[in-house]
C-alpha cells in the first residue's frame, strides 16, 4: 500500500538556526497538509496546500514557517528561523480530494531545538 | 470554532475483551465528519473510522464500531475482541464542509491492550 514517507525522522537544530522537514505524499494525491503535535498536546493542524498554493493555514502558520512543493514528488515545511518552542513531532498528511477521501498521515519528524 | 475532547487520557482491556473510548466535540456546525485515528508506537496516524454526521447508521469497521449521538454530540469507539496490536493512542476527530481536511483534534487515549 502506497505511504507517505518523511525525512528525517529526528532532526535537531539550534535555536535561530533554519530547518526544512521532508515528505514525499502519495503519488496520485492533491492534496497535501503539514501538523504538528508537541510533546504532551493535541494534534494541531498547521496548513493545507493544492494546486501549488496554500489553501488554508492555522493561527501557528506565522512568516516563520513556510511550504513548498520543489517538484512533482517532495512536500517540505521549511522555518526560518526556529525557537525552542517549535519543538515538536510535525507531521505530513496527504489525501487525494478535499474531504472524502481519508487522510493519510507519515510517520512524523520529530524537531527538537536547544 | 469547534472543540473535541477525549475524557479518558488512559484505558486498559484484557485481550479478547471490549472496550470503549470516549469523546464529546461541540459544534454548530450541521454538515460535518468524526474519526477515530489510531497512533501505534512507531508513530504514523492510522484512520480507524470514520462517520458522516447526517448518516444515521452507525460506522463499523471490522472489530471496531461508533456510537454516534448527535444531539449528545457523542462519538465513541468501541472495540471489540481486543488484541495486542490494538495498543496506541487513540484520536478522536473532527471536520466539517468548510473546513475540508483541516482537523481538530481531541487529547488522546493511550489504550493499553494486557496478554
């Protein structure tokens, strides 16, 4: 069964330092997300993307984060410059329609930043 | 704006048995989707069950089944015939017309299945 696939599955940065988390979503989707879940809360949705653009985003998608697909496989959520609060398991989601069709979540990347 | 929360941060079952996690949301929105999603020790985010919100029936998946209660806005899971591999945590879900796939999220319930 097809999955969606994120690199790496730890990261650790510095705090200021600029980090880009990787996925690489189901081939015949459309539609692509990035999540997040800090240690301990509830999963958060971050923002969605379809057609090249971002479609929706949450209150926590400030100009700090920013996403982009560079070619017609990888997904990637880079921000600029992290502080020690991002620290957190991000996770990438695909599906192939806006709502009905399910979700499809990878296996996280978990950013930790001292 | 829409809330979902999971009363129960942690639950335990005998394999074989039944057990039941519990989740409430709250909405005023009419058109809307619940799921439960499972997340098992090596991370990834499972979809369990899902149920549309003007479906009366309620959504079975195999060992696993809902008690959907809209005017309680109620949705829980319950899973029957436990096994190991059951052992995660477990999310409740929410969505509506608007909001496409952008999902809230209840806390969790770390359901621990014992041998």
């Amino acid at each position: 069964e097809p999955e969606v696939t994120q690199t790496p599955s730890h990261q650790v940065t510095q705090m200021g330092q600029e980090v880009i988390l990787r996925c690489v979503p189901i081939s015949n989707h459309l539609y692509f997300y990035w999540y997040r879940q800090i240690l301990g809360q509830k999963v958060e949705f971050l923002v969605s993307f379809y057609n090249n653009e971002i479609s929706e985003k949450s209150e926590i998608f400030d100009d700090q984060f920013s996403v982009e697909r560079p070619d017609g496989s990888n997904f990637t959520l880079k921000i600029r410059s992290t502080k020690l609060e991002d620290s957190a398991m991000y996770f990438c989601a695909s599906s192939l329609d806006r709502l009905s069709s399910p979700l499809h979540f990878g296996n996280g990347t978990r950013l930790t930043v001292t | 704006a829409q809330t979902v929360t999971q009363s129960q941060p942690e639950m335990s079952v005998q394999e074989a048995e039944t057990v039941t996690l519990s989740c409430t949301y709250d909405t005023s929105e009419s058109n809307y989707y619940l799921f439960w999603y499972k997340q098992p020790p090596s991370r990834q985010m499972i979809l369990v069950i899902r149920q549309e919100a003007y479906k009366q029936q309620n959504a079975t998946e195999n060992r696993f089944s809902v008690n959907f209660q809209k005017a309680a806005k109620s949705f829980s899971l319950k899973i029957s015939d436990s096994q190991l591999g059951d052992t995660a945590m477990y999310f409740c879900a929410f969505t509506h017309n608007n909001a496409g796939n952008m999902l809230t999220f209840g806390g969790g319930t770390r359901l621990m299945v014992k041998p």
